[in-house]
C-alpha cells in the first residue's frame, strides 16, 4: 500500500468556511502537504482559525495496511498527539476523521478545490472546531 490516493493533496491549500453556528464565515487557515521519507507519508503544516479558536498543526500521514486507508496523528501545542484517519473511498471524495468528527469532501475533477464538511461523530457534542463548512483551495 503506498501514500499515492493522497498524493493529489501534495502542496499549499488555502481553508475557508464557516461553523454551523455562525452568520458569517468564520474559518480561515492554510496548510501545506509535503512528502516526506522517500514519498512513504505525507506531512501538513498548518493553522486554521475557527472562531475565536486557533490552532497551529502538524499532520502526519502514512498508509495502513491493516485498514486499507491512512492513519494520522495531529500533534500541537494543546497537548498529546491525537490520531486521525484518511480514506478515499473514491475518486472524487475525501474523508478526514478524529477527536470525535469527520469531514467528509468532494474533490473537484482538476484537483484543487476540496469542497466539505466536518460534522461530530454519533453521540458526540457539538464545539468549536467540530462542526463547520471548509472549502479547500490550492494556492
């Protein structure tokens, strides 16, 4: 199993959107996908805002043949690492999912606008940072 579903995600995207609770747009962030160890994982550096929460990320990301999809962990400064999970379940969608949500995205047929939502998981609250519109955008 290889990185390469993800590869299309190699580069520096632009987030916006808006949480569910809000009259305006409210998110905004940029982060930037590299390949790292021979093209074996994927690593995203960024920050994204939503609201009045601000958090600076590193991501990364390396196949899992036990599942067929990517395992992930998300390290910050808020704390221990928190494991994620990505999938393709196919050509034109993307699933990002942990800490109780899930975004699930449609991906453009040229590749550079990822268009999406991330909702709480069943039987998890709703807060900051769990549930909001985000459109991804190559820049």
């Amino acid at each position: 199993m290889s990185i390469e579903p993800l590869a299309f995600l190699v580069g520096t995207w632009e987030i916006t959107g808006r949480s569910f609770d809000a009259d305006t747009d409210n998110v905004v962030g940029t982060t930037t996908v590299t390949p790292i160890l021979d093209g074996g994982m994927l690593q995203l550096a960024g920050t994204i805002r939503v609201g009045d929460l601000e958090v600076d990320g590193l991501e990364l990301v390396w196949p899992d043949p036990d599942t067929g999809d990517f395992g992930a962990h998300v390290y910050s400064k808020t704390g221990p690492p928190i494991p994620y999970r990505w999938a393709r379940p196919g050509p034109a969608t993307l699933v990002h999912a942990g800490a109780g949500a899930t975004y699930t995205g449609t991906i453009s047929a040229d590749g550079t606008v990822i268009t999406g939502s991330w909702v709480p998981d069943p039987g998890q609250p709703v807060h900051p940072g769990s549930a909001y519109d985000a459109v991804m955008r190559r820049v």
